[in-house]
C-alpha cells in the first residue's frame, strides 16, 4: 500500500494518513483486535452491575423486610434450637413475622458449608440463677449470612429491651431515665449510599481500559511485524519512520478511545439497569458525566499509547512485547483502585501530574462536582506533553537500525 509514495509528491500528513487507514482496516478485520476492542470493555461493567445488584438485594433494608415476612414475600426462616429456654422470645419473634425450623445437629459446620445462612442456638443458663445463653452463628464473609445474622440480632435485642422495660414498668421506674445519657445517631447515608461505593471503582476500571485498548495493536505493528517479515519492507517505503509510527500511533488512539468510550456507555447503562431494579440506590453519573470523562481522558489516551510504542518499539521480541504491555494497565490501575478508598483532595499541583490529576477529576465528577477549568486545562497541557516526549523517545527507538531484525 505504501510502494507507491513519492516522498516529492505526498505530503508528510497524507503519508501518515495512508498509515493511518492501513492500520484500522488491517485491525478491524483481526477478530483479536476487535475482541480487545469491543468485548474487554464490557467485562468490567458487566461485574461492577452483577455485584452491585447481589449487594443491594441482599443489604436493602426493604428485602429484609419481605424475607422476614413484614412486607409482601417469603419469611425469614431460621434454624434454631432452644428457644423454650427464653419464654415469649419465639411469640415476639414469629409477632415480627419470621419462622423457625430445627436447627442442624453441626449448626457451625452447616453455616460454614453454606447449608444454612444462620443458625439460632439457646443454651440453659450457666448458672443456677444465670441466664440463657443465646448464640447468633453465622458467616461474616457472606452477606446473605451477615443480614438475616443482623435482623434476628435486632430482633432478640428488641425483645430484651421490651422485657426490661416491662419489668422496670411494673416496679414504677422509667427504663430512660436509668441512662447516664441520651444517644442518638445521625446518618447522613441512606440505602442509596451503598451505590456510591461501587461508583467510586469506574475510574480505575476506566484507566484500566484506557491502558489495555491499543495494547495488542501497538505489539502487533511492531514486535508482531518484525517477527512476520512486514515490518523491514514498511520501513523501507518511501516515507520517513516517524511518519510511520504516527500513523500505528493514531490507529492504536483510534481503538483506544472506542473502547473507553464502549465501557463508559456500559458502566452508565448497565448501572441504570441495576438502579432501574433496585429505585432505593442513588442514580448512577449520567451521560454527560461519562461525555466528560472522555473529554478529560483523551490526554491520558496519548500517553497510554506513547507509552505503549515506546515499550513496543524497544523489546526485541513479540513475546517481550506482551510481557511488559502486559504488565502497564496494572501500574495505573493499582494507585487509582486507592484512590477509589482512599481519595485525595483536589489542587492545582495535583492536577498536573499525569494519570493522577485525571483520577482525581473522574472522582469529582462521579462525586456530582465538576473539575475548576484550571484543573482541567493544566492537566490536559501537562499530560499531553509527556506523552509528547514519551512519543518522541519512541520515535527514536523506531529509527535504530535493529527494527529490520527480529529476537
């Protein structure tokens, strides 16, 4: 495609065009370059919705009111044993609308094999003129043990109240005027806070991608031609290295930012499914939130791919390539899953360092707050020269002499 160039006659852009639609025509037609491409992105939000609904059905204060047979559904059913050890507790309870079955001989084995999400077990008094001895057994690395676990806590703790009180009642004395104390508490979350935490891991996931979308591309270009044969005839066509390499540079952009923008469109989508089925969760960041990460990652997308060329242009062979490529959407992605739990707040210095200035804006916009213009400006400047000089250095990578030869 490229044998026919006249250095005299092409201008150096509608060389680097030709490279440019050689390398997206030859890419879209491998089914590996699409699969990266068009798959990959969607596994992520694909897991963040799967998650995000189990764990909304399973802490939603809602649900565990129809699973205890307060609202419309099935009851809460708990093995128990022992429960004429504490009279009136199985009335209060069942009053609560839930239900009671024999509990297993090996309740803590049950509970840890999963054959049973908890198991209530009354034992005698320990002494003559003690009290029963009740046991909640459960699985705190299960939320579907941990919730009913909490509900029959409240429960049995609802009921002991009760009965003080009665007791206190009878003899005239008022059970809150025996606090030293009066306690309240004041959540400022709600049932739909529980979203935002899951909110919070798209920037990661979404640098994650950012860092992954052209990395088969810019090993395939390189290393991969080498090893094939294609690339000492490409370097010896009559358009200049550089030229070359921005063209593979711009197609590896191209593919980048279509999967970012793929998983982007998922995360909004398939986030407003799970809230669409579970309307106590807050809304997921709209569409013009997911338009702005875009804005603000395209510098990042340079970089990524400078960085990916660079690498590419410098291993001598395929499987080095996919080695270290391999390794580079994890360096990013490990400080920004931090960051999703550990935030740091915004400033101008911060702004202008690359990769973190961008999490840091994807976090105020997932927050509902919009990055100063400052902010965005100087990171897009800043980030989009590094990528310039990383891309530079991979320039010169392209131009040693060791690029026609393989291993």
């Amino acid at each position: 495609m490229l044998s026919g160039l006249d250095p005299t006659r092409q201008s150096p852009l509608k060389r680097t065009r030709i490279v440019f639609h050689k390398e997206v025509i030859d890419h879209t037609r491998d089914k590996r370059s699409l699969l990266l491409a068009l798959v990959y992105p969607l596994l992520g939000p694909l897991l963040l919705a799967v998650l995000m609904h189990v764990s909304a059905q399973a802490l939603d204060t809602r649900a565990v009111e129809r699973l205890a047979g307060t609202g419309s559904g099935v009851a809460l059913t708990i093995p128990a044993s022992g429960l004429y050890f504490v009279p009136g507790l199985r009335e209060y309870l069942e009053a609560a609308g839930l239900r009671f079955v024999p509990a297993p001989v090996d309740a803590e084995e049950a509970v840890r094999e999963a054959r049973a999400d908890v198991v209530l077990r009354i034992g005698p008094p320990e002494a003559p003129d003690g009290q029963p001895v009740v046991t909640i057994i459960h699985d705190p690395r299960r939320i579907t043990s941990s919730t009913p676990a909490n509900a029959l806590h409240n429960g049995i703790a609802s009921f002991a109240d009760a009965q003080v009180a009665a007791q206190l009642a009878e003899q005239g004395i008022d059970l809150a005027s025996l606090s030293p104390v009066v306690l309240r508490s004041l959540s400022v979350g709600d049932e739909a806070s529980l979203a935002l935490l899951f909110y919070n891991m798209i920037p990661p996931l979404a640098v994650f991608m950012i860092f992954l979308g052209a990395v088969y591309l810019a090993i395939d270009t390189t290393a991969g031609e080498r090893e094939r044969g294609s690339l000492e005839p490409l370097l010896t066509a009559p358009a200049r290295r550089s030229e070359l390499l921005l063209g593979k540079s711009l197609a590896a952009v191209l593919f980048t930012a279509v999967t970012v923008a793929i998983n982007l469109s998922a995360f909004r989508s398939l986030l407003g499914i799970v809230v669409w089925q579970n309307p106590e969760l807050a809304a997921p960041p709209g569409w013009a939130v997911m338009v702005s990460m875009f804005l603000i990652a395209l510098p990042l997308m340079l970089l990524a791919v400078s960085i990916q060329m660079a690498i590419a242009t410098c291993t001598r062979t395929m499987k080095e390539a996919q080695i270290y490529l391999g390794l580079l959407p994890i360096m990013p992605a490990l400080p920004a899953m931090a960051l999703a739990f550990a935030p740091i707040s915004p400033s101008p210095q911060v702004a202008v360092i690359p990769v973190l200035g961008q999490l840091v804006q994807f976090g105020r916009l997932i927050s509902g707050d919009l990055p100063t213009p400052l902010e965005a400006v100087s990171s897009a400047i800043i980030t989009s020269l590094f990528a310039a000089l990383v891309f530079r250095f991979a320039i010169g990578s392209f131009q040693r002499e060791r690029q026609f030869f393989a291993g």
